[in-house]
C-alpha cells in the first residue's frame, strides 16, 4: 500500500518513500510518502487559498461539515482501529472503545461549539466596546505517535470548526488514520484545501512547516525537546503546546486504597505506558508503602501482554525498535541508579505466533526510588513504573513538584481538605483527586514547566484557533 500526501484536495505522490511497521509484527504496513520544503510550500498554498471561503462560511454550515465529518468516524471505528493499532501497538480493546469513538467526539464538541463562538460588550458612557473572535488562518498541526488518530482530531476538529485551515503533520511512526482522516473530510463534504495533510519526517517536513511565513498557528503535540526547537525556528506566531511529562500519582494512608491501586495500575501501564500523563512517579505514604508496593507487583505481573488486536490483551508493543531500546536503557539505568526492579526489567516476554518478534517490554516496577534519580526524572513513556515512599504531606508536595516537567498529577486521600491543599500545591497544569485521567472535553487540557505551554480545549482553544479584536465604537 501507498500513502501520499493531500494537497488540495488531491493525492499527491511522494518524491521518496519511507515504510511505516507493525511494531508487533515487524511487517511493513505501507510505503508512505516523505515530505521536505517543496510539498509544505504547496500545501500552506493550498489551505491559505482555501481560507476565505471557509472562513465566510456561516458557523452552523461549517459545524453541519465538520458533525459529518464525526458521522463518518463513526461508521468506520472498526477499520479506524484496526489500522491504528497495527500501525501504533495500541490495544484493540482501546482503540475500537475508546480512542477512535472520542476522536468522533471530537468533532461533534467543536461543531456545537463554533456555532456559539460569541464576543463581549463593554459599554462606556463615551464607548461601545466590543469583542470580535476571527479565525486564525492557516494552523500547522503537528501530532506525536502515541495516540495519533485521538490527538490529530483533537486538533483538526477545534482548527476547521472555528473556520481556520490546516496543514496536518503526523508522525513519521504512525501517518496511517490520518491519511484516512484526510479522506473522510473530502467525503463529509470539507472543501478541497480546508484539510491538508504532508507525511514526512520532523527536521524535513515538520521544520519548514512551522517556520513558514503564512502560517499563522502552530498546535504542536510532542516532546519538550523539539517543543523547544519550534519555539525557536516559529518567530511570531500563535502556538500552543502539550509536550511531555513525569506526572506524580500521590497515595496517602488515608486513601480507599483499592480504588488508588487501579487507578495507578491504569495510569501508568494503559496505552503501553505511552502516555504523556502517564503517573509514572507514584509517591506512596510509608505507613501503607509495603502493602501497597506487594499489591501494585501482584497487578502488574497479571497483565495480559501480547497481540494487541486481541481484545483481551492489556499491554501491546512498543512503537518501534529505536523506542524499545530507550525504555530498556532506562530499565538497565534505574538497575544501576540502586532502584529495587520488582517486576519486568529486560526480561523479554515468550510470546509467539505472529507477535513473536514485537517490541515488548513486561510491566516493569521499580521500588524505593530515589526522586532525583534518572529514571524518577525523565520521561520514560513505557511501561515502567517508579514507586517512591514520603513521609508527610509536605514531603509528598516537595517530591512531587521535585522534576521538570508539570503535565499531569493525580492525588487520593479521603481528607477533602488536604485533598485540596495538595491540589492547589502540586505544579501541574491538571490535577485528578482520587480518579484516574478522565477527559472532559471542556477542561483546559495542557502543562506547565517543561510540558508546554498554552491549554486546549472547550473555550481554552480559543487561545490559539481564534484571534479576538476590540472594536470601540464612540458614541
Ligand atoms: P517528537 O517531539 O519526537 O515528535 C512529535 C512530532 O513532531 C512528530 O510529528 C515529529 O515528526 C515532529 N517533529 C520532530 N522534529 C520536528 C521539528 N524540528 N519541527 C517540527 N516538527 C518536528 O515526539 P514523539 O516521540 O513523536 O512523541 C512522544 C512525546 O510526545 C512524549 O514526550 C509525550 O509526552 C509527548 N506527548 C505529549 C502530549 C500532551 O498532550 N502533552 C500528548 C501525547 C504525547
């Protein structure tokens, strides 16, 4: 199979090719068109001139284009899934239920919402003021390979719905929904040029795309180190970005501990630990530290690993080879760092039949982790969890804001008050008590410190998909 590039409204072929893998089979999926300079300057070209008829549209047309365009989603999750996991190791059971049904919801938030954009009035004794919400113009969207379909809607969606156009760039380990994506917006009826979509690799096509002149906003999903570099490259232009994380998931004795326990076998070993609010640092409170560790062990080493199109599996490959090999290097780093590795390690998993040569890792647990070693500090993003003991409350705020990053965090006690305290306390753009990560599409979704800057969703995405004016009008 062959995947090209969508420029206008049409398939446009590569100049070169690169394949795209099935990390737990090893087989190529596809030959996907590699981008560079030229077919970014063509598709900005293309949504730049797309741009004032999409924009003229009246709301409730482009949300009746853009709720089409979440019907389709929805008459395909099948196929949708299916090709996300073969071509990412997300679970079935994940993808098919739950990440590819909310990229259609995606599109039916944001198509209720354009419709009710509205501005403020200022009345003065000598002034009307009042606020305009334009549309940008063209938006760069720039997405990661870990739950690729589920965040490129996430900004596709709110782009198109607030009637700006898009040049999509996914990542170079998971183009596949996307392309179809692409393919579904024409057949919803989106105007050729409203969706454009170029493959490629970052420095080759992602580089000239957020340092193009006409693009006036960039969504950017992905790590904080090439966060930063777009950053530098961008110049002046809108940005919003969600980037990595190493999110603590605090237990205090006082928490209903079975619901603790799930929730952090969730958070840290769900999407393969390929989870940017991943609770990959779980602080737990001596006096409950032993039990919880022996319980949390006992989870992780049941975990169904193995094909991730079998529904009943929990924990699917890695996503590619090079991956594979960071996860296990920080595996051997926390050996060697003195952490206690309860489970897992670079043991590999027997598995055999198709999935035989897949790039696994088994749910990995290390114990009595020291906060400032490496693998309490960097993002891991696999299956690896770090279970670090505190003393007081204050000692669990201090550990917890103790790392560059400030994505996520999750907090269970019973006490509403220090429930609260350390709520307010924690450094992180998201904070869950006694809950896992549970999305509502309305929150303002995002990081602080390292792990971006900017928040997306509900009317947070104004922020970068809108641009407001004040008009003052004298009277
Ligand atoms: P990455 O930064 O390597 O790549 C992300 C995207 O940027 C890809 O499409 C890539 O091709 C592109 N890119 C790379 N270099 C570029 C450049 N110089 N200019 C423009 N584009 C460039 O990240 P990744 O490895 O694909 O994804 C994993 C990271 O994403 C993790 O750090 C994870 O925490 C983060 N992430 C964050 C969130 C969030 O919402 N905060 C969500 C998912 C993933």
């Amino acid at each position: 199979m062959r995947i090209d590039h969508l420029i206008g409204g049409k398939s446009v072929a590569g100049r070169d090719y690169f394949e795209t893998v099935n990390p737990a089979t090893q087989e190529v999926l596809a030959e996907v068109a590699s981008g560079g300079e030229a077919e970014v300057n063509e598709a900005v070209a293309a949504a730049k001139a797309a741009f004032p008829q999409w924009s003229s549209l009246a709301a409730p047309e482009r949300a009746k284009l853009v709720r089409k365009l979440g019907e389709l989603i929805t008459l395909n999750v099948a196929e949708l899934a299916q090709t996300e996991t073969n071509d990412t190791g997300q679970v079935i059971a994940q993808t098919g239920r739950q990440l590819v049904p909310r990229a259609a919801d995606n599109f039916h938030y944001f198509a209720e919402m354009c419709v009710r954009v509205d501005g403020h009035t200022y009345p003065t004794p000598t002034h009307l003021n009042y606020t305009l919400f334009h549309p940008v113009g063209v938006c760069a969207l720039i997405s990661p390979w870990n739950v690729p379909f589920m965040t490129a809607t996430w900004k596709v969606a709110p782009c198109l719905a607030f009637g700006n156009t898009a040049v999509l760039k996914m990542s170079e380990l998971s183009p596949l929904t996307a392309s179809r994506l692409g393919e579904l917006a024409l057949e919803a009826g989106i105007p050729p040029g409203v969706l454009n979509i170029v493959h490629g690799y970052g420095r080759e096509a992602g580089e000239p795309l957020v340092r193009h002149p006409d693009v006036r906003a960039i969504s950017f999903t992905g790590s904080t180190a090439t966060g930063n570099r777009i950053v530098r490259e961008a110049g002046l232009k809108k940005f919003s970005m969600e980037l990595g994380g190493k999110s603590p998931f605090v237990v205090f004795e006082d928490a209903d501990f079975e619901r603790a326990l799930d929730a952090a076998v969730f958070m840290i070993f769900s999407n393969n630990g390929e989870r940017c609010t991943a609770g990959s640092r779980i602080l737990v409170q001596k006096s409950i530290y032993a039990k919880f560790t022996e319980r949390f062990v006992a989870r992780a080493k049941k975990l169904a690993v193995g094909d991730p199109l079998d529904e009943k599996t929990l924990l699917g490959p890695m996503i590619s080879q090079g991956h594979l090999a960071k996860v296990r290097g920080y595996i051997e780093q926390g050996q060697k760092e003195g952490a206690t590795l309860l489970c897992g390690g670079l043991e590999t998993p027997h598995l055999s039949g198709r999935v035989k040569k897949g790039n696994y890792v088994l749910p990995t647990v290390f114990a009595d982790v020291d906060n400032r070693m490496k693998i309490a500090q960097e993002e891991i993003f696999g299956p690896v969890a770090c279970l670090i003991p505190f003393d007081t409350e204050e000692d669990a705020v201090r550990l917890a804001n103790d790392v560059a990053y400030g994505l996520s965090s999750y907090v269970f006690t019973e006490n509403v008050g220090r429930a609260h305290r350390v709520a307010a306390a924690i450094e992180a753009g998201m904070c869950f008590v006694n809950s896992q990560n549970v999305r509502d599409l309305r929150q303002p979704f995002g990081g602080t410190k390292a792990s971006g800057t900017g928040r997306e969703g509900g009317t947070w995405s104004y922020e970068v998909f809108l641009e407001p004016k004040n008009v003052a009008v004298s009277l």
